[in-house]
C-alpha cells in the first residue's frame, strides 16, 4: 500500500502494472463499509484485470480501510470523494482511466464523470441503478446500527447486516456512521442525462437496494444494463459473469 495526502486527508490506495508492462489504467471505488481489499482483491478484481492486461489502481475511500477518519458528515460527500479520486490520478499522473465503482462507489464515480469528465474514460456502475436518482432507502437505521452499544439490540435487519459487515472488516464504525449520512447525495435525470461516457450498469437480480439499472441506462446517452443473475447486493460484486462482462466492454472501449 502506498499513500498521498488531499483535502486533509491520508488517502491509502494500491497500483498494480500487470505483468506484461504498461496497460490501460482502470480506477476502482469501492463501496459503504468496505475498503479496496474487500471490494477488489478478495473478490478477484486485481487479479482479473491485472491477467487480462490492464494497469489497476483502487484506493480506500475517506474513512475506510487504511485512510483518515472524520466523524464530520460534511466531509463524505459524493462530490468530496469524487475529488479525491481524481487527486490520485492527478498524483500518478494518469491522465484518462477507467472507472468503475460499486454500490456508494458508483455514486461517486458517477460524480467524478460529471465534474472531471476529460479524466473518465468509460464508467462501469456495480450495484447502483436508479437508485442513483431516486435514492435507495431510509438509512438512517444504519447509522444508528452502526453506533449501538449492543448489536443484539438492533431489530432493523439491513442495519444488522451493515452492523455486522463492519465488525467483520473491523471498521471504524463512527466514522462510517458519519458517512452514511453524508454521502447520499442524489443526481437529478438531467445530471445523470449529461454522463456521455460510455457506461455498462451492472446490478444484481436479487439487489433490493440499488434499483433498476435498466431505468438508470434509459435516462442516458450511451449506457447499456447488465443484469447480475441471481445475486444479492452483498454477493454481486465478485460474479464471474460480473467480470466476464466488464472485460468484454473495456475491450469495446480501449484507451
């Protein structure tokens, strides 16, 4: 793991070249309560990109994994962390990537492609459809999940799931407490509308969190929908065919 410093924050993140020398860089973001390991390396990410030639870089987002902690919502905006992904291709020196995000991720790779658009090459959106405009839910159990004194007392079931993912990847569950409530901020039809890039949707049949991605694909100009057949939104992001599809789109949409 490496490090650079933006916007106050110690922003951990990995750069992986493939094996063959230079390849197109892919950006990843992982999502709520995870962190680059738990998104990308577990599930076979780096080593899926790396095999098939391409340069992966993927960073812990502010307040996860190895990077800073706040306990200010203000400081989770999808905005806010749009720009620290795009300080790291700044400290790299890479000009143009891939990006691809997942669940809270994809809202800020969303972001990123509107307020750096020269930087985003293509966009990939695990995990978030609709939902982008629309929103996903009352969350705010969450973030009370998140800060109980006594996991067994917490009776709101997705809050018992988020409470114990972030036992489990032994997060700071303050400072994710802040971020679920800062980083939810929508996009309206129009922004959406403005994302030219091309872009493959990707959501899970059996995701009760994300929303259509066939909705949010019809709302812009050059995305199409993928559906992740038979999975949840915790079990989508390591799909085989997940993966399988999203190398047949970089190959369509090289650099």
């Amino acid at each position: 793991m490496q490090s650079f410093n933006h916007d106050g924050f110690e922003l951990a993140f990995l750069d992986r070249q493939p094996d063959s020398g230079a390849g197109d860089p892919v950006l990843l973001i992982h999502g709520f309560a995870s962190s680059h390991f738990v998104n990308w390396v577990s599930p076979g990410w780096f080593k899926t990109l790396n095999d098939a030639g391409y340069r992966v870089i993927a960073l812990d987002n502010r307040g996860h994994g190895s990077s800073t902690k706040s306990y200010e919502p203000s400081d989770y905006s999808p905005d806010k962390m749009a720009s620290d992904a795009s300080a790291l291709l700044d400290h790299l020196g890479v000009g143009r990537a891939h990006v691809m995000g997942y669940s809270m991720g994809a809202r800020v790779s969303a972001f990123m492609a509107l307020s750096d658009p020269a930087k985003v090459a293509t966009l990939v959106l695990g995990g978030l459809g609709i939902g982008l405009v629309s929103g996903v839910g009352d969350w705010d159990p969450i973030a009370d999940a998140l800060l109980a004194a006594d996991p067994a007392a917490i009776d709101h079931a997705r809050g018992r799931t988020f409470r114990a993912f972030a036992d489990q990847t032994r997060s700071d569950r303050r400072a994710l407490a802040a971020c679920i409530v800062g980083s939810r901020d929508e996009l309206s039809e129009a922004e959406v509308g403005r994302i030219g890039q091309p872009t493959l949707i990707a959501v899970g049949t059996k995701d009760d969190i994300a929303g259509s991605a066939e909705d949010l694909a019809a709302l812009m100009p050059n995305a199409t929908a993928f559906a992740i057949d038979g999975r949840d939104h915790m079990l989508s992001v390591g799909d085989r065919t997940f993966k399988k599809r999203v190398l047949e789109f970089y190959a369509a949409h090289p650099l």
